[in-house]
C-alpha cells in the first residue's frame, strides 16, 4: 500500500529537513498510533492502553483542537455525563457545560491516563501494511518525525477544513471560516452567511456586541436544526430589523470594501468590513484515500466493519465522526466517545494473537 499527502498533490518530504533527536524506540513506536487527539481520538487511546498495547496519538493542533477553536463563550447543548471518556466523571455547577470547562476536562482526563500525545504533528505520509506501518509527521518548523506502529486509529474529525464559497475574495483577510469573539468586530460592517446553529449564534453574539450584522442564506429560512432557544431570538432580531438579513440569497464576490449579492430581487452590494464564511466543514477525503481507504459514491462514508470499524485496509480504524462521511450531523462526541471501546475489544482480539 502507497500513501500520499494529506489533502491536497502528493509530495516528497526532502531528506535534507531536520529530524528531532530520538532518545529511544519508545519515543518513535507504538503498538496502536491514533492519528487525531480529540474526544474520540482520546477516548480510542484510553481503550487501547487499558487492554494493555503501548499507545501514541499524534494532532497536527492542541489536544481537542476543534473544541480549543469553538467560540469563546459557548455552552454544550449536551449534558456533562454525555461528554464523558474512560470513566472520568465530567462535573460542573452548570447543566450544560462551557467550552473553558471541556477543556479542562479533556486535559485532566489526559493527565489521569498519562496519554503520550504528540501535540502540533501534522502527518504527512503512512505506508506499509498491517502491523508495519510508518508515519511521517511535521511540525511548524519544518521538522520531521517518524514514527512505527502496529495499528492504526484514523479520528481526524472535521472540524479542521472549512467547506469553501468557491467566490472571487475568500481569501481575503477580512474573511473568517471560524468564529471566537466579537469585541473586534464592534461597529463594524459585518457579513454571516449561513443558515445553521454557526450562524446564527455568530450574527447574535456579534450585534449583541455592537456590530452591524447582515445575515446571508440561500435557503428561503434558517434552517430546522438551529437549537429552539437561538431560533426564536435570531428570528425576533431579523422581524425587528435590528439584524438585517438576505433569504435565497448567495454572495459572489467579497472585495475590500464591500460584498456583492445575488438575492431574489436582484443584485445588491453591501457596504462591508469583515466576513463570516459559516458554511459548515467536511472531513479530510484526501488523506482517507490516501491510505487506500474505500469511500462510498454519494456519502463519501469510508467502508468499515460496522462492529469492530476496522476499513477495508487491513490493520487501519476509523473513528469519531469521519465513519459518518459527509453526513457529520449523525456523530457527535456523546455517541463517538464509544468507538474506542469497540475497537480496542478487536485491537484485543488481533493484536494478542500475533
């Protein structure tokens, strides 16, 4: 089996970058390497080290990273018990937990569990076959790491690519794909396209916080899934006109100063200031397939045994959200969290008899 880049033309990693000094072979081998370190992945290494293999899990970010870049101020609309992995109680005044909170969380449970996680590791390359394969990683400084490993866990998420507008200036600055605060954006000009829970809390928390805010939907109305308490409030400040607010419409052009509309009544150019692109994001295609992991046509849902989720690649698991391919609304962290159990039980089974 040959592998390629990540995402995006294969390349050749240059022998000439610098590899870190390696210590001894533990720092570079692993019975079970889990690519990806956030509640899923961490929940699949925890399974792994209790029924005995040597673990590593290896994020190109901080440990649960799409969590790290979640709003600042958000609160789970789940319940703590429901966020909890390898039995560590999840306790909060709250009901529904804060993102400061999960943080912490899923930091103590890493501690608890003494995860040996390698934080800010792209990976690059995996070749080889079942119980050898390699892994190559970078870092930001263009450093090299090798690792080995017997099995392999794939619980990258999705959180990490953005689904583009494929318009002329999305790769302005002003453009944003991901939002935290709104204290920058007061008493400015600012555009959110999208239809869903993203958008919705992004346009709110931005006017609630002095921003002039025009919302952008090709749907006809926001869409069913926004959470019942933000749809009648996003609803009431559209009615009043205090959010301005574009239905079957799309944006085709960002510039410096402005944004051009297509809307049902014809086209309109907004004065503008800074964009919020929330359009949703998709798991990374590319490096599935470049592991040799089969897609399906339509879904794009990696072919997999359903109780055990080892794919069609001998040796090579799929975890977390990305087992759902492109329907990312049906694995969440309260139903993922449980993958790690299931594959460590045929980890458990496979790996003892060799």
């Amino acid at each position: 089996m040959v592998t390629k880049q990540i995402s995006g033309p294969a390349q050749q990693i240059p022998d000439t970058l610098p590899r870190p000094q390696v210590t001894s072979e533990s720092d570079t081998s692993a019975d079970v390497v889990v690519i990806g370190a956030g509640p899923t992945g961490l929940a699949c290494a925890i399974e792994a080290q209790r029924v005995g293999f040597r673990t590593m899990a290896i994020d190109k970010g901080c440990v649960v990273n799409s969590i790290y870049n979640y709003p600042a101020n958000m609160s789970f609309f789940t319940t703590p018990e429901l966020l909890e992995i390898g039995d560590i109680p999840f306790s909060t005044a709250h009901q529904k937990p804060t993102r400061e909170e999960a943080l912490e969380y899923y930091r103590k449970v890493a501690e608890h569990y003494h995860l040996d996680i390698r934080q800010y590791q792209w990976v690059k390359t995996v070749t080889g076959i079942d119980n050898d394969f390699q892994i190559t990683a970078t870092d930001s400084l263009g450093r090299i790491y090798d690792y080995r490993t017997r099995k392999l866990i794939v619980s990258t998420g999705y959180y990490d690519l953005s689904n583009p507008l494929n318009i002329p200036g999305e790769d302005l600055s002003k453009v944003f794909h991901y939002y935290r605060e709104p204290h920058p954006f007061f008493d400015m000009d600012v555009v959110v396209i999208g239809g869903k829970n993203s958008a919705a809390i992004s346009a709110l928390d931005l006017w609630r916080h002095g921003a002039r805010v025009t919302l952008v939907h090709r749907g006809s109305k926001l869409h069913s899934h926004v959470k019942y308490w933000i749809l009648p409030d996003i609803e009431n400040r559209i009615k009043s006109r205090e959010i301005a607010a574009y239905f079957g419409s799309t944006v085709v052009e960002i510039d410096i100063d402005y944004v051009n509309l297509e809307t049902p009544e014809g086209p309109v150019r907004l004065k503008n200031d800074f964009v919020f692109a929330m359009t949703g994001y998709h798991p990374d295609y590319d490096f599935l397939r470049s592991m040799g992991i089969e897609l399906s046509p339509e879904q794009c849902r990696p072919v997999c045994d359903p109780l055990t989720l080892e794919s069609n690649v001998p040796g090579i698991y799929v975890a977390g959200v990305i087992v759902a391919g492109s329907r990312t609304n049906e694995i969440f962290i309260e139903n993922g969290r449980f993958h790690g159990k299931q594959i460590a039980a045929h980890l458990k089974q496979s790996l003892s008899g060799t």
